[in-house]
C-alpha cells in the first residue's frame, strides 16, 4: 500500500516503549511522519534510525510538537510520563490538532475518581475536536482490570475478584528495574517509596474494574514493601546482594458496602520465581485463570497500544476508557 493512502501517526515520546511501539505500528503498515522527544541526542535524527526499523520518507524527531501536530495525523501515540498532571498539556496539543491519542500514561488508564481536573479537562477538548483519547497498556489497561472483568461475563453472582502479577523484573528494562528498587537496601527503598517509586496505575486499576463490574467501592486500602533477595541475583543491569531490595510488592484492595472485594496483588522484582498472572473470580462458581510467564510488560504494553488503533479510530469522541471501546484483538495489518 502506497504511504499516502495509509494510516498516520506520530510517535510522542521516543524512548524505549515509543520505540517498540513504532516498530509494531509500522510492522502493521502504520505510516509515521515524525516523532517527537526532548532528548538532545534524537533531535534532528530519522524516526526510522533511533526505532531500528523502515519508514517511507523523511520522518524525522523533534522537541517541537507544534511542527507536527498540526498535519493532523489520524493517530497520535503517546509515552512519555506516568504523571497525567505532567502530560496534560502535551495530549490537549495533539487532541486540538484533531488527532486520536492512545497513550501509555498510567494515571489516565481510569482517572474519574483519582484525577477528575485533568480528566474532565481532557475530555472536553477531544468532544470538542471530533476525536478520542485512551490510555493503556498491559497494566493498568488489560491483565489486572479490563482481562477480570471480561473473565466475570459468565458469573450469575460474584462475591469476589483477586488479580495476582508477578514479574521478573530481570527481564525487563533497566528503567523498571530502578523504578521497583532493584538493588537498593531496605533504608534506600524507604525513601524512593516516599518519592513516589513504584508501580503506578494500581488505584486506576482497581476502579476500573469496579467500573466493569457496576461496583461502588466504599473503602480502598494499598500497601506497598520491599521484595529482599534470599540470595544474589545478577542480570544485564542490576546486581542484588543478599538482604539488599530485589523488588516491590504492592496491594490494594477494595470493599464494598454489602462487603465483595476486589484484590489486586502485583510483585515485580529480580529473580522471581514462577511469574505468572493469576486471576481467580469467587462467587456462584470458583475460577482461576493462570497465565504462565505472565505478560512480558514492554513486549505487552506496545502490543496493546497498536493493536487498538481500528478501535481509537471508532470510539465515541472523548476521553475512553479500556472499558469503552469494542472489544480489541489482535491485528495483524490495518
């Protein structure tokens, strides 16, 4: 297919889950004009060069969005920051230009209940275009809140819902690694959770699912720990000295009036064993489901993020939730 007659994006934020998002959309024959990224040593290079993969044109990266944004790209992907507060402005940019948005910022996976300003703010400017914005991934966006909720469609009566992940963050980029703790003593760690270390999303989550399932949370409760090594664990990034911070275990859960729950249990530290992502639903039957492995989060969330551009593309202007758009699959080429 000639690239004019091809869907086009660009790429906001090219690090490396931007990169792995490009590499997929172009391998579904997405058409990218550009990229846009504040790192000095990306300025000015090919989109195509920095991602490691082939695009017809001059699509180049730039720290000015406004020299892209405006050719009004059918979709805009973005993956900057975790922050919704801190991307805000950067998707109202690419929502006024008239473009889809599907981001990975986890604050904007669910919002209504944990950032209704920015949520509302949002919102309103992509009615105002004609166009939508949703924010996922593998999680928040799929394993631990919109996959438990598909699973409860054959409940006639459910009490409960326990999502558990565990991730061997070995396998994972040296961001996440330094994101869980990896490497640091407990003292160390205590203060990173007090700057905001951690998984972000797990409140986001935890109302979504709520959302799937019609249920008013009157009590949230979340813990957050460090996971210590029992042993040295080394990988291409990190080493992990016994009773040093190989990771973090974060809880949350929620309550209801007439007392169902829902519990969300993610643990992602170096060395894991059996990584999984188990969901068991308990209520007129007993369900567990096992995902061996469990999702590989880089590999998962660029997947997720390309493989719903058909559904971005018919959604309701607005901002979207997981939860909102038509069920997504796979795609192989659009």
């Amino acid at each position: 297919m000639d690239s004019k007659n091809k869907l086009t994006a660009v790429q906001y934020g090219v690090g490396p889950i931007g990169q792995r998002i490009v590499r997929n959309a172009v391998s579904k024959g997405i058409h990218f004009i550009g990229g846009v990224d504040i790192d000095p040593s990306k300025v000015g290079e090919r989109l195509d060069d920095i991602c490691e993969t082939k695009i017809d044109g001059e699509a180049k990266i730039t720290d000015d969005a406004s020299s892209l944004l405006p050719t009004s790209p059918d979709v805009v992907f973005h993956s900057t920051v975790s922050s919704v507060e801190k991307a805000e402005s950067q998707l109202l940019e690419a929502l006024e230009a008239g473009s889809n948005v599907i981001t990975t910022c986890e604050e904007l996976s669910h919002p209504w209940q944990t950032h209704p300003g920015p949520a509302e703010r949002i919102d309103k400017v992509a009615r105002e275009n004609g166009v939508a914005c949703v924010a996922t991934g593998i999680n928040p966006g799929f394993v631990m809140d919109v996959l438990p909720a598909l699973l409860s469609t054959p409940f006639g009566h459910l009490k409960s819902v326990s999502v558990t992940r565990i991730q061997n963050a070995s396998q994972r980029r040296i961001p996440l690694q330094q994101k869980v703790g990896a490497g640091l003593s407990p003292e160390s760690f205590e203060e990173k959770v007090a700057d905001g270390a951690g998984h972000v999303g797990s409140r986001e989550s935890l109302e979504m699912v709520a959302d799937g399932l019609g249920w008013s949370l009157v009590d949230v409760t979340s813990t957050i720990e460090p996971v210590i090594a029992e042993a040295p664990v080394e990988n291409a990034y990190t080493e992990v000295d016994t009773g040093n911070v190989a990771g973090v275990r974060q809880i949350i859960k929620g309550t209801t009036a007439n007392g169902k729950e829902i519990s969300l249990d993610l643990q992602m530290y170096a060395g894991a064993n059996r990584p999984r992502d188990e969901i068991k639903l308990n209520g007129n039957q007993e369900i567990v489901v096992t995902v061996n492995n469990g999702y590989h989060g880089d590999h998962s969330t660029a997947a997720v993020v390309t493989n719903i551009v058909r559904e971005i593309l018919r959604a309701d202007s607005g901002l979207n939730t997981m939860l909102d758009i038509t069920l997504p699959a796979y795609q192989e080429v659009y």
